[in-house]
C-alpha cells in the first residue's frame, strides 16, 4: 500500500495545477479597461476611479504601477493589474534584490486596500524591445520569488504580454505556430506559466489584423458583425467556422502553444480596441466601427462562449483604452482608442454591463417561441447559430458541455435555444425570428427538464412553472461554479490522498 504521506511534490504540483487551471475557468470572463498614462492632461486618480465607478467598470489594467493611482483604487473592490514597464524590465531582470524591491514598492505596500491580482511584466517585449529578450523569464523569476517571500503568490499572478506579430502566419488558426527566432525564450515563459497557474497574455488588436490584411478579410468580420453566407470564414484543417477575427486570433495562439506541447493554459487578451478617428489614410477608424467593435466585444467575451476551438475556455479581456492618448507617437490613429477625450468626455457611449443578463420574460412574447427550422441545412444552423452567439449576444451559456440544455448531436435543438433567446431579448427592439430563413415562429414549447427557454409558461413539465426565461449568465455561472467545485473537490480527494 503506498504510504499517505508520500506524495511527491511533483505530483502534489500537478493536482493544484488542475484545481487552479479549473478554478481559472469556472469563474467566468470580465471585460476589463486598459488606462495608459502617454496623455498631455490626464485626469486625477480620484476623477479616474470615479469614471471606473460610474461605468461599473470592475477591472483595470496600469502601464505602470502608479502609487497615487493604487491609493485611489483602494477599497473599491476593483481588480488590479500593474505593470512592470519595458524601461524596468532589464534591471528587474538582472537582479533578484531589484525584483523584490519592486514588489515590496509596488504591490505588498497597497495590499490588501488595493485588490491587485495581476502583474504584467514588460509589454511586447520580443517584437518590441528584443535586446531584453533574455531577462525577460528571469525577471518573471525573480519576481514570482518575491511573491513567494511575500506570500502573495496565490493573490497575484504573473505574466507577459505579447502581440499578434509573436505568431509567423496567423490564419488558420489550427496550424499556427510562434516566430521560430523566439523558440527558445517562449518555451521557458510557457513553462512558467503552466507551473504557476497563470495565462498567457495576448494583445489581440482585429484592428491591425485588418488594415495589415489589405481587403483579404471583410470588414465585417473585424467588427464581430454578421458575414453574408457568400463570405463565411472557415478553418480548412478544422472544419470551424470563424464569425470575427478575435476569435481566430485567440484560436491561433492556443495552436501556437499546442505546437510546443503545452496545453491548458488560459489566454487572456490585454488589450483589444478600435481607433474612433484616423489620418486621410485610414479610413476604417472612425466612430462607428470603434462603437461597433468595442460593443461587440463586450457582448461577445461576457457571452462566455469560448472560441470555436476552444467554446469551454473565456476569454477574458481589457479594452483598450479608457482615454485617447494625445502623445502617443505614430498615425492619428494611434492617438484616439480611448472611449473618453482627455478632458473626460465621451467619445462615444459605451456599456460594461453584461447585456446577456438583461431579462428575456416579456409578457407579450409568452408561449410564443423562435425556433430552428428542423428542415434547414445543418450548416446553415451552424452558421446562425455562431452568430446568434457571437454578434447577437444570446446568452448562450445554457447550451455549453455540462449544461443543461447542451446536446452535442442535435444542432436543431441547440440553434433553437440560441434563436430563441435572442429573439425574446430583441424583438421589443426590432430583432426578428429570420436568420437567414433557417428559424421560424412556433406555438409549441421546446423545454424539456430542467432547461428552460425563454418565454415558457412551464406547461411543458419543466417543474418550475416560471416563466422567467434562462438564468441571468451571473448567478447561473456562480451557481455552476459552486456546484461544480464541490464535485471536484470530492473527486480529487481521494487521488490526493492515494498519492
């Protein structure tokens, strides 16, 4: 018999990867702001936070680690990611004491006030400053080191963003692979990554994606907006239909990780915008696709849906940015992504808030049901119903693996779920039960057992005689979350205790 007490602390390391990769992924995507400091006039830190407060925005990613900004932050419950700027990076990286020193000043000083949970060190490191190639995991070292002393390495995680230029050809999705030049250093930075529990930072800006792909791709596909059947995008290799160019981009890098044999480390997008205004030359930034896009996005990653090759795994993701920055170098374009002017105006109005939670139960639209046309071809269904999900904003949650009205083989009761609560959310707005002649309006009640679709009066022995249409995505998902810990919790005991 093996002796209890004799776990390696290998395979100790393995089971609390497992818990923390899980728990990573049962907590649900937030939309968070990316706040840069390049502005001739920014805000005070309590005029910013009071701008964080009124858009209900929960999330903030720093440059830097601005102590005036971290007091202003303080016991507001708002998540905080720093960071460690390029300038810092090579004498961070260089010395273990620099490092703790850095973490002493920039972090264990303003917790627990400050809820900072994320360090990101350096930005764009290899595509941008590749000189500081080499410290850039001894830096991750050495401050997750500093962590440890401090013991705060289970409050704050660390990681590093980088860009799409990391990824040689990035479409398809499915055979991308990382910059070969850069093999070395991002075997050891995946490493610490799936050792530490942390994700892998991506800067995914469809922005530049479409500019640089000089019409190869539809605009429309950029901005999360729905594709004319002609001009579908699909993964050969795969077979998966790609509604947007942020989830291919996504997509790409879990296949760049793949390819160097590592797996099930979360991506999370640091940043991800569009310009609202550009020079004479670049005429897609403007306002309409910046509301567009960053509307989009919002609805697309709070849906939680995943990517096509990944649906299990959200995205979370920081928009970029809160302010235009009118001293950042480069075209106009690069001075207006924020979603405010300097002086603190809107550029354009903007919600945070998961419109996916918003109520399907309209009085006028109970017993009726938007439904998928069980004579339409299956690819057509699939084609409605990634846009159902994706631009649409259904609340798709129900219908993932695990959940409750989730049927890998029937894609007729799957779509129809997702056409139908989108058209509950949408119609007192102008939405219509059409997409594309594949679903049509029935009488007939499609729940069964516990799934319940909106607009249900429960006549269909449901159980639960409400007729208040899917559960808001927040409580479903902490409900889920509650539940499916205390079964894994109960699974995993016993291997913990035979190991």
């Amino acid at each position: 018999m093996l002796d209890r007490n004799s776990m390696s602390p290998r395979r100790l390391e393995a089971v609390v990867m497992l818990l923390m990769l899980m728990i990573f992924n049962a907590s649900g995507a937030f939309v968070g702001i990316n706040i840069g400091t390049q502005v001739s006039n920014l805000p005070s830190p309590s005029d910013i936070v009071s701008i964080l407060k009124a858009k209900k925005i929960q999330h903030v990613r720093l440059v830097n680690s601005d102590h005036q900004m971290l007091v202003a932050l303080a016991n507001t419950g708002i998540e905080v990611m720093v960071g460690v700027p390029n300038d810092q990076l090579l004498r961070v990286g260089q010395s273990r004491p620099t490092a703790a020193d850095w973490i002493n000043k920039n972090v264990a000083a303003y917790l627990p006030a400050t809820n900072i949970t994320y360090i990101a060190v350096g930005d764009e490191v290899l595509t941008t400053i590749p000189n500081a190639a080499l410290v850039l995991v001894p830096a991750l070292q050495f401050l997750q080191s500093a962590l440890l002393a401090a013991n705060l390495n289970t409050q704050v995680k660390l990681s590093s963003p980088h860009s799409m230029d990391m990824i040689s050809k990035a479409f398809p999705p499915s055979t991308a692979t990382f910059n070969s030049t850069w093999s070395s250093v991002m075997s050891q930075y995946l490493q610490f990554l799936k050792t530490t529990g942390s994700a892998f930072m991506l800067n995914a800006q469809p922005y530049y994606g479409y500019v640089k792909g000089q019409g190869i791709f539809p605009l429309e596909y950029a901005l999360f907006r729905s594709l004319n059947p002609n001009s579908q995008i699909a993964d050969p290799n795969t077979n998966l239909f790609y509604t947007n160019m942020f989830d291919a981009m996504v997509d790409a890098t879990y296949s760049s990780m793949k390819a160097m044999n590592f797996t099930d480390i979360p991506v999370m997008v640091t940043a991800s915008g569009w310009p609202s205004h550009g020079g004479r030359n670049e005429p897609a930034a403007d306002v309409d696709n910046a509301l567009a896009y960053n509307s989009n996005l919002i609805r697309h990653v709070l849906n939680n849906s995943g990517t096509p090759s990944q649906p299990n795994n959200q995205v979370s993701t920081y928009l970029f940015e809160l302010f235009n920055e009118d001293l950042r170098a480069g075209p106009d374009s690069e001075k207006n992504w924020g979603i405010m002017f300097i002086n603190a105006s809107a550029v354009y109005s903007l919600t945070f808030e998961d419109v996916a939670t918003t109520t399907t139960d309209s009085p006028a639209l109970r017993g009726m049901f938007c439904v998928a046309n069980s004579s339409a071809p299956h690819s057509a269904l699939k084609q409605s119903l990634d846009w159902a999900c994706g631009p649409g904003s259904a609340n798709c949650s129900a219908i993932q693996p695990g959940q409750p009205c989730y049927k890998p083989d029937d894609i007729v009761a799957v779509a129809s779920y997702a056409f139908n609560d989108y058209y509950h959310r949408t119609q007192a707005s102008g939405g219509t039960c059409n997409f594309n002649s594949t679903a049509t309006m029935s009488s007939t009640d499609p729940s069964h057992g516990i799934c319940i679709f909106a607009g249900s009066t429960g006549a269909n022995g449901s159980g639960s005689g409400a007729a208040s249409g899917p559960v808001s995505q927040d409580s479903f998902a902490s409900h889920s979350q509650s539940c499916w810990l205390t079964h894994l919790v109960a699974a995993l005991l016993p291997v913990v205790l035979l190991l």
